[in-house]
C-alpha cells in the first residue's frame, strides 16, 4: 500500500497542486463511533480524491488533560488504525501523528506572541473547560486556540471540515493568520474556513433517546466501530423506547424517531419503509425494530471491524504509514517554517 519514501514523495501522484488544501485534527481519545464514521470519517473518504488532504492525530492537544504514557500511545494508535481501516489512503491523504511535525510547534510559538489574553479567555470552548475542571486550567487549554490555527494555516489549508463546536475556533484562526500578514505586512497566510462536503451531514443520534451519538453521554450510548457484533446487539435491545403508538400515523417522540433516523442510515429503504408502516399502523413491536437494526449495524460495519483487527496487529505498516505521513507533513510544514522565519526576521549570519 505504501511505497518507499524519497522519491515516491517528491513524485506523489495523488499531490495537485492546483487544489485547495483541508486540513482536520482528530482528536486521539478514544474509538470511532458510528457518529464520528458517517458524521465525519465518511466524509474525509470522499475528500481525499478531491484534495490536497492533511488528516492528523492531535496528541499534542490531548496533552492538556495530562494522559499516561501508555494511554497516549494507545490512543494514538487506536485512532490510527480506525482511520486507515475506514478507508483513509495514505497515498491519497497525507495522514500523520501532530507530535511528529515540530514545525507546528514552532509555529505556535510565534502566533502565541500575537494572541491576546482576552480573546482566549472569552473562547467559548475555554470558558466549557474551566467551568469543567476548576482545578485544571493550564496555559495549554488557554492557548488550545492557537495551537489550532498553527495547524492549519502550517499547510496554508483553506477548508477545514468540523462541526459548529468548532466555529470559533476556525475564525480565532482567520484571527491569528490575518494579525501575522498585518503585523509584517505580508499577504502570507490565506484564510481558513468550516467545509462541508457533498450533501448535508447526517446527523447520527444515540441510543439513550436525547441527543447525538458520542462517546461522553454515557455508557451504551455508542456504537464503536471496532465493537463485537455481541456488543452492538446488547447496546441496541437495552436502547431507550416508549410503550408505543396509540393513535395511527402519530409523531414519533424523539427516542423513537431516533432509531428510525438509525436504521436510515444502516439499513435498506424497504426495511426503513416496513417498520414506519407498522409504527403508523400502531403494530410495531420494538423488539423486532431493534433487532433488525442491531443486524444491520453489524453488517454495515464488518468491513471495518475486520481490517481495524488486522491493522492493529501490523506494526511494520503502522511504522511506515505513520513515517510516510510525517515526511509527506513535514515537507509542506517545513517550507512555511521557513518562509515565516524570513519574514519574521530570523536570517542567517
Ligand atoms: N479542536 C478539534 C476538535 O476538538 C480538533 C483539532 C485540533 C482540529 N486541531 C485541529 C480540527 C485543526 C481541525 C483542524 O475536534
């Protein structure tokens, strides 16, 4: 899958240069549930044919929870072997671990000195944190904003797929990015926005009957990727149902209309279509909804599971996938670096 590096990578056939650039960080806590898979990863699948794509494993922001040796190295590897297995291509996408690319570091560095106190502390996600975890509020997590734009605008990226969590974090980017090109009255770094690609983004709800899927709202709410079909199926029969329609063609209440939006999304139209008919003709038994929905989840996601078990016990490709990326990174990551240094002000002797 992956050649050698030196020439395969100034000669990278996947690199267009006339395509705008993405850049995105996945945050390296945790699995791929089906909210991250069909929110977001299925995406980045698209993407990669149609970009210049940058997708890396954020471990140097995750520091600021302060992880263990061995859980960051876990987390990072498990996220790693998740992506490549969803289909990521590392001839495609250049797909790399943050704390592999000092350069970003450096970059930091210098956006840090022309980011103000106060427009970090009214940062939104800041302001979550603090309240969050009192205790813990480091320089880090107050400059995780920075770090962000550092990211992106290395690759001089343009479009950046994430949520609206991430809104203000984009436009502290556009901030930072615009203030250097001021300060040094440079027209350097272009300006960085939210993308999203193909059609709207499904939204992938839990099971606990409120709001999306993700892997914080409490146990069994998620569906991993790398779960065992025993797993999905015990998640699926415990999620939350009401005692069922009394009335034909009623609306369904939100936990019900969530695993109709589900199974929308894992199984056939046919399937999708018999069981809204037996809702609307109240003869619906939520048991055997469910568990054509745990079957459907199952075999939407074998594929994945097989290759997530076979890539996690292949050192030697993890080893190249990740040096590749990191070449491929650095070689774009560097060359900013070099141009910032110039403009900065930093000159050889
Ligand atoms: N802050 C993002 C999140 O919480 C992760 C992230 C870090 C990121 N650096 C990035 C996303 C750069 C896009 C671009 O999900």
């Amino acid at each position: 899958m992956v050649r050698g590096l030196g020439e395969a990578l100034l000669k990278n056939p996947y690199f267009r240069p006339h395509m705008e650039t993405v850049v995105s960080g996945i945050r390296s806590t945790g699995n791929l549930h089906l909210g991250n898979y069909y929110g977001a990863v299925q995406n980045f699948v698209k993407m990669q044919n149609e970009y210049n794509c940058y997708f890396f494993i954020a471990d140097l922001h995750s520091l600021t929870t302060h992880p263990t040796p061995a859980n960051l190295h876990a987390n990072v590897k498990q996220v790693l072997v998740e992506y490549l297995a969803a289909g990521i291509d590392p001839e495609k996408a250049t797909i790399y671990v943050q704390s592999d690319v000092p350069e970003v570091t450096e970059l930091y560095l210098y956006l840090n000195m022309n980011a103000y106190m106060g427009e970090l502390e009214r940062a939104t996600s800041f302001k979550d944190k603090v309240r969050a975890n009192p205790d813990n509020v480091n320089a880090g997590l107050l400059t995780y904003p920075v770090l962000m734009a550092a990211d992106i605008i290395i690759h001089k990226a343009t479009k950046v797929p994430v949520g609206k969590d991430q809104e203000q974090h984009l436009e502290m980017a556009r901030t930072f990015g615009n203030r250097f090109n001021r300060l040094y009255n440079h027209d350097y770094f272009p300006e960085p926005y939210a993308f999203s690609f193909g059609e709207s983004l499904v939204k992938i709800p839990g099971l606990d009957g409120a709001g999306k899927m993700g892997k914080s709202e409490g146990e069994g709410n998620a569906i991993f990727l790398s779960d065992t079909p025993e797993a999905i199926r015990k998640k699926v029969m415990r999620a939350k149902t009401d005692s069922g329609p009394t009335e034909e063609n009623q609306t369904k209440p939100q936990e019900i209309q969530n695993l109709f939006d589900l199974m929308k999304v894992v199984s056939t139209p046919d399937t999708l279509a018999h069981f809204d008919h037996l809702y609307n003709t109240c003869a619906i038994r939520y048991g055997d909804l469910k568990k054509q929905l745990a079957e459907d989840m199952i075999i939407a996601t074998a594929p994945i599971r097989e290759k997530i078990n076979d890539i996690a016990n292949d050192a030697p490709l993890l080893r190249q996938v990740a040096r590749y990326g990191a070449a491929k990174a650095r070689e774009s990551a560097s060359k900013t670096i070099r141009e910032v240094r110039e403009i900065i002000g930093f000159r050889k002797f």
